[in-house]
C-alpha cells in the first residue's frame, strides 16, 4: 500500500470511528428517557427558573454582599436609615405613582387578584368565557348551576367581608340575581326566546366582570411609591425632616430579558422625603451615590444630569405642548412607539433610540430653554453645588427618565461593559409625589441603582472575588478523632476560621485530595496518633510542609497568618 494510500485508510478509520461515537451518542439519548421511566415508574420533569429569573450563586453572591455592605456603610456616613418595604402592594399605589401611560404599568407589572374567597375567580372566567351555554339543555342548566354558585359566593363572601363590600359589588350582586332569574324563564326551544336567553347570557357576563373579587396587587417593579406611601402611613412628616431612607431588595418587571435586563432584578435606592427642596440636598444626593459607586471600584461611570421643570404653563407644560406641536410637523417620519407617545406623552419621543429619530430628535425644541425662572435658578444651582463637591456630569437635555413622578432634577449614571442596557442607576426629584398619594405636601428626591448591572460591570472590570476556598480542612481518621474533630472545628469556627468538617470519615488520600479541590489552606489531620499524643497535625496544602501542635499552639498559630 502507498504512503497515499496508507494515509486515506486511516482518515477513513478515523471517520468511521467518529461516526460510530456519534451514533452511540444519539443510541444512548434515545434510551435515556424509557430507563429513567423505567426506573421510577414516571419521566421526572426537570425543573428551571422562570425566564428572566436567575439563582445567584457563590462564589458571585461574595461580591454581591460586598456591594450591599459597601452601601450600609456609605449611606450611613450621609445619615440614611434603611427601610424594607413589603414586596407587594396595591396596584393602584403603583398605577397612581408611575403613571397609567409608562411602560413599567401599562406594559409590566406582575398583578394578581388576592382572591377574598378561593375559586371566585375562577367561577367568574367560566360564566365569562362559556363558549355558548344556550347550545343544548345540558350546557344551558350547567351554565345556569354555576351562575348561581358564583351568586352564592359573592352573597356569603361579603356578608363575611372577605369580598369587598363596595358599591361596585352590590350593583353586580343585584344585576346578576335579576339576570338570572329572567335567564331561568327563558326557554331554548324558539328562535325569539334563545334569543332573549343570549341577552341575558351577556348582561351576566358583563356584571361578573365586574364584580371586585379581591384585592388587586402587585409585585413592586420599584420602591419609590413604597417609600412614599410609608412615610404616610408611619407619619414620618413629624419625625425631623428630612426622612432619609435607603433600601435594597428584589423589584419586578415584565420585560424582554436581555444582558443586564431580567424579570427579577435588585436594586440599591435611597429617597429624601420632606425638609426643603433646597439644591444641597440634590447635590449631596448625587454625591452620596458618586462616592459609592467610587467605593465599589465602578469604572468608567458618566453621570449626566438634566431639569425637567415642573408641571406648570410657564414651564414644562408649556414645553410639552410646543413639543407636541413639532413632533406633530414630522409625525410620518417617526416610529409606531414615538407617534404613540406624541399623544399621551411626547417626552419620551427624547429617550428614544431608534436610529432613524435620531436626526429628527436633535432639531426638537430643548426643555432648557423654556423652564420657568425658579426651575432655571434650581438647576444653575445643582450644578454649581455639584462643582464645589467635585463631582463630573454632563448636561442631557434628553434626559426625561421614563416614570410620570419626576420634576426639576433628573440624573442618570451609565457604566462600562453593560453593552445597550447601560444605565447602572437613575433617579431624580419628585416634589408632589406624597401629596398624589393621599400625604402632605412634601418634597422629594431620590435614585434607584440597578444592582445587577453594578455586579455585572464589577465583573466585566475584572472584580469577581475568587472563589472562597476554606482556610482549614479537617481530615479525622476513627471514631476516637471524631469527637476532637467536632471540637477543633469548633473552636476554628469562632475565631472565624472558615473550616470544612467532613460528614464521614475519608481515607488519608481521600481527605486531601477533598481539602485541595476546596482550595484549602491547611489540612488539620487528626487519627488515634494525634489523639493519644495530645499533638495535632498540621499540613500547609501550599507547600505540603507538615508541624505538629498543641491545640492551643495550633490556634495561635493560625492567628498570626
Ligand atoms: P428606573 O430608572 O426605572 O428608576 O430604575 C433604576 C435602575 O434600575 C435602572 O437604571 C437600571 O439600572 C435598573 N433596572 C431597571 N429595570 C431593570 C431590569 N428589568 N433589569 C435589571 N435592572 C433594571 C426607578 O426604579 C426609580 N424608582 C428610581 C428613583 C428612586 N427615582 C427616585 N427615587
């Protein structure tokens, strides 16, 4: 056989040799299932988080810690307490805050009925979604069977108060009663009188509807509005004021998830409620969150900071309106979303980053120029306050902040490494928020980090923690070094030592084997020689050098590394 030929019999075999491995491969995975059925007597169904939801693991969850606690030190420094509102409230609180036409409410929030007595709510989609009860008698009296059901319910579960007993409820309660008593005398077998049974089907339906079932909740997409109404319900106007408050946690919202963008993400915020609305108070806010992100070893931050004015005709009402009247001029060259938001709220045709508006954008009417003399001294002011504290920022006359709440100040900070999704924090002041839910006037301001995005841009910048290995392992051979090895870790573990305890006993080999893969420093051997020697063995993993000590010595030892 040639060289030639040699070489192409072997490519060959290597090639059937591959194509056997595969086909192997692919025989096993189809067995796969049948003996995991055969084994339990069912598939088991494999579980995963919900999209946009993740598990923060260690050793990542190291440096989210160091992030929170860098943050309980700092906004301590500037006089912040922490408070840690509840994860659901009201959608209403929600709705009333941020505002019906933002995308976080309109387009979501995760809300749910608290259903005041179980199965209302699904009793109600039954009545309301029965494809056509009046197609033959057994549909028409099941039908009528659960009409009455839901009657029953909504009648006991108010005079229990566990259904609200508003209004709304009374008015269903005495329109479902006299719909279905007309829908019992009807009769399926004329035309006319199917007819009649339909349109009472249908005012049965529409009552249902609106029958208020329960409480309407909703899992907080942001603090802002939790805060707000806490300072009210605590009475927080009497405490000196300003009230400042931080507070960290989980926030949700419905969106596509993307790097940097989930479902259920954390944020870091603080809110200065009360007091005046003096500039200081912007500044040193701004200062607070600059010295944090500085704390953290966050690179690249930009803060660009920008004045929204307030709602008044000589001010951003009247912007918003000339706005309006110029959006309306080039309506056909913008976007479905921007011709939207002309109508409900032309403000945020600015955030928008589709490509082709961009040329359109810059020749737009800039709200700098038409803010009233009080907001125009307060920004002047921020700024100049800004300078003497030595903090960097960038004007962004586009800088609208997509929530209905903000006036005057409005400042946002973007990070390195977060690729589009790039804004590690936002915020600004919102004068008028406490008085829209129910409270006295009262002033206030505030920002919300995204604190996955910090990690995120921590990490991009080359931050991860390593991995926490332990300092000691301890390798314990027989039931005698058993009970000392309980001690030792023991008294490792309040000195602060992080020590590695095996469950069962390992072979010498095992253990140490064990130790390093955990990436421990030292390995406290203790067997029946040990034991009886009142000698301890120490082995440094590094350079496998071994001493014998005295627990004490021991212990005085690892202290002085
Ligand atoms: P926000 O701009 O909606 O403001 O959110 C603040 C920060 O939270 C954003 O800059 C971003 O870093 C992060 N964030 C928002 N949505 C997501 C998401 N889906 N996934 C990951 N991170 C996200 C507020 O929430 C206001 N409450 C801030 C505030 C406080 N204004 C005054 N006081």
């Amino acid at each position: 056989m040639s060289d030639r030929d040699q070489e192409k019999a072997a490519k060959r075999a290597q090639w059937e040799e591959i194509n056997r491995a595969k086909a192997a491969a692919k025989q096993k995975e189809q067995n796969a299932p049948e003996k995991a059925e055969s084994r339990s007597g069912a598939a088991h169904k494999q579980f995963q988080a919900i999209r946009g939801t993740r598990d923060l693991l260690p050793p990542d969850t190291a440096l989210w810690n160091r992030v929170e606690q860098t943050a309980h030190e700092i906004f301590g420094t500037y006089g912040f307490g922490e408070i840690r509102p509840p994860i659901f409230e009201q959608t209403e609180l929600f709705a009333r805050s941020i505002g019906l036409e933002t995308d976080v409410v309109s387009k979501e929030m995760f809300s749910f009925v608290d259903q005041g007595v179980p199965g209302m709510v699904r009793l109600m989609y039954m009545i309301t979604e029965w494809p056509d009860p009046t197609s033959d008698a057994e549909q028409f009296s099941a039908y009528l069977r659960c009409v009455s059901d839901f009657i029953v319910g909504l009648e006991k579960g108010m005079e229990r108060e566990e259904l609200p007993r508003s209004p709304a409820n009374r008015q269903a309660l005495e329109d479902l009663r006299r719909h279905l008593d007309a829908l019992t005398q009807t009769s399926l077998k004329h035309d006319q009188s199917k007819r009649l049974a339909l349109d009472c089907v249908q005012a049965i339906c529409l009552a249902a509807r609106l029958v208020e079932l329960g409480d309407y909740l909703t899992l907080r997409p942001e603090a802002t509005a939790s805060v707000c109404r806490a300072y009210i319900e605590h009475n927080m106007q009497q405490l000196p004021q300003p009230v400042k408050l931080y507070y960290m946690g989980a926030m949700f919202r419905r969106e596509r998830p993307q790097k940097g963008r989930h479902r259920q993400f954390y944020q870091i915020g603080a809110e200065i409620l009360g007091g005046p609305d003096a500039p200081a108070i912007d500044a040193e806010l701004i200062e607070m969150l600059m010295t944090f992100f500085d704390k953290c070893g966050l690179q690249g931050t930009e803060l660009s900071i920008n004045s929204i004015g307030h709602a008044a005709d000589n001010c951003r009402r009247g912007y918003v309106a000339k706005l309006r009247e110029e959006l309306l001029k080039v309506k056909d060259k913008l976007g479905a979303d921007s011709q939207r938001r002309i109508e409900t709220n032309p403000l945020r045709v600015l955030d928008s980053k589709l490509e082709q508006e961009q040329p359109i954008i810059v020749t737009l009417p800039r709200i700098a120029d038409h803010l009233c003399d009080d907001c125009k001294a307060h920004y002047a002011a921020v700024k100049h306050d800004l300078d003497l504290r030595g903090v960097a920022y960038h004007e962004n006359w586009r800088l609208v902040r997509g929530l209905d709440y903000y006036m005057r100040t409005t400042f946002e900070i973007t990070a390195r490494g977060l690729g589009s999704q790039n804004a590690v924090c936002g915020g600004g002041r919102y004068d008028g928020l406490v008085e829209l839910l129910g409270g006295p006037p009262t002033k206030g301001i505030g920002f919300a980090i995204g604190e996955d995005r910090l990690i995120l841009s921590l990490q991009e910048g080359g931050q991860a923690l390593a991995a926490q290995g332990r300092d000691v392992f301890i390798a314990w051979m027989g039931q005698n070094a058993y009970a000392t090895a309980i001690r030792a870790a023991k008294t490792l573990r309040n000195a602060g030592f992080r020590v590695e305890l095996p469950a069962t006993e390992l072979k010498f080999g095992k253990a140490l084997e064990r130790a390093s893969k955990l990436g421990s420093r030292f390995a406290l051997i203790l067997g029946d020689n040990e034991i009886q020697g009142g000698e301890w063995t120490l082995k440094n993993l590094a350079n496998a050098e071994q001493q014998k000590l005295t627990e004490q010595a021991l212990l005085e030892y690892l202290l002085k590394l």
